[in-house]
C-alpha cells in the first residue's frame, strides 16, 4: 500500500491545504500544515484508529499553522516540527494587529498558550519516520527564511508549502519584515528542487496536487 494522503482545505479565503498522511498498516499518521481547527480532520483520525505522532509545518504563517491547538488537545503526544528560521514567523502572529484582523475579520482567535507551546527544530535532511515511510526535510528558504519542503523519495511525493505551487512559484511578499521572505533564497531553492524533486508529485500549501514537471520547466527557464 502506498503512504495514504487526504487533502482538507482551510482558512477561509485563504484556501489553505492541510494533508494528513499515514501508513495504513502501521497507522501512524502525520498532520502537514494544520490550517484549522477542524473536527473534520480530528474525525479522520480517529475513526481510521490513525496514531498521530507529528505535526509538520513547512512555515509559519499563520494559515498554515492555526489548527494546532485542536490536534495538540486531542493528541498531546504528537510532536509541532518547524525549522528553526520560523520561530520569529511563529511568534509574530500574536502581534496585537495580526489578533485584531483575525478577529474583525475572520472571527477566529489566538490561544494564549499559542507562544509557549512546546516545538521541535528541524534541520536539513532530517527524516521524520511514518510507519514504514520516511519523510526528508529539504530547507527551501526564500517564501520565508525557514521554509522547507517534506520529501517521500521512494513514493515520489513532496509537501512544498508555499514553496512552489504545481502551475506557479511561491512569493515572497508579505506586509511584515518578520515574516516576509527573500526572492534570491527562493530562486535558489527552487533550482534545488528542480534536482531533488524532478518527476514528483507535490502536495503545495494552495491550490491542486499535482506533478511537478510543469512548474519546475516553464516557470524557472
Ligand atoms: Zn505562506
């Protein structure tokens, strides 16, 4: 059996893409990117008797990471892993601005314990084991300064974040100097994953899946 993937679509306008991945057999499972809190996701879990032991955030903005508090609730043992570049992105979402436009706007709020919650680093070509599935960190910089990429090389899989989308590249702007990122550090990223992720299928933060041919040949020449 192949590593199972489910795609949920979060956040409200943002349309963020949470993947929930896991070996069948084992049913160890792991949360990508949880943009929200979401029973759908918690009754996917439980009712596959999934275990979950990792939350994985290829960055910190905040569409990508809302969800925590719910999977950590039900799940304490299940381990939030970011690259360490991420922690000033993490944390400026708790600015007094970033709360009152959630607020106002989206009618969601911050934790308080958003900041203390306990994360793990994770570093270049670590692996992060689901079942029989091993997940490498690829450090992609560049849509912000600890952006990565999780790669199942013997399935052909990659969860690129905001990296790179299947018909498009990443940017790198966003209206704070914390958590904006750079377009040098993203053009050379992308060459990297022109090498690494040739012929994989990508799972990005927004928008389809799909191969990775296309965006990686017309968008980079
Ligand atoms: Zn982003």
């Amino acid at each position: 059996m192949p590593l199972i993937i489910k795609q949920f679509q979060f956040f409200k306008s943002f349309k963020e893409n949470c993947y929930l991945a896991y070996d069948s057999e084992d049913k160890s499972c792991t949360v990508v990117d949880p943009g929200e809190e979401s029973e759908k996701l918690l009754n996917e879990i439980t009712d596959n008797k999934l275990k979950l032991t990792h939350i994985l955030i290829t960055h910190a903005h905040l569409d990508h990471v809302f969800g925590y508090y719910n999977l950590k609730q039900a799940f304490p043992e299940a381990k939030i892993m970011l690259h360490e570049n991420e922690i000033p992105v993490w944390n400026a979402n708790t600015k007094c601005s970033t709360k009152m436009i959630l607020k106002l706007i989206f009618g969601v709020k911050i934790r308080n314990d958003y900041l203390n919650i306990q994360k793990y680093l994770i570093k270049d070509k670590q692996v992060i084991s689901v079942g029989k599935y091993n997940l490498e960190v690829l450090f992609t910089p560049g849509h912000t300064h600890g952006s990565v990429c999780f790669l199942e090389r013997s399935e052909k899989i990659a969860f690129t974040g905001d990296t790179i989308f299947t018909d498009m590249l990443g940017n790198t702007k966003y209206p704070n100097a914390k958590t904006q990122g750079n377009q040098e550090q993203l053009n050379q990223s992308v060459q990297l994953l022109k090498k690494e992720i040739a012929g994989y299928i990508i799972y990005p933060g927004h928008r389809n899946y799909g191969d990775s041919t296309h965006v990686l040949q017309s968008k980079t020449e």
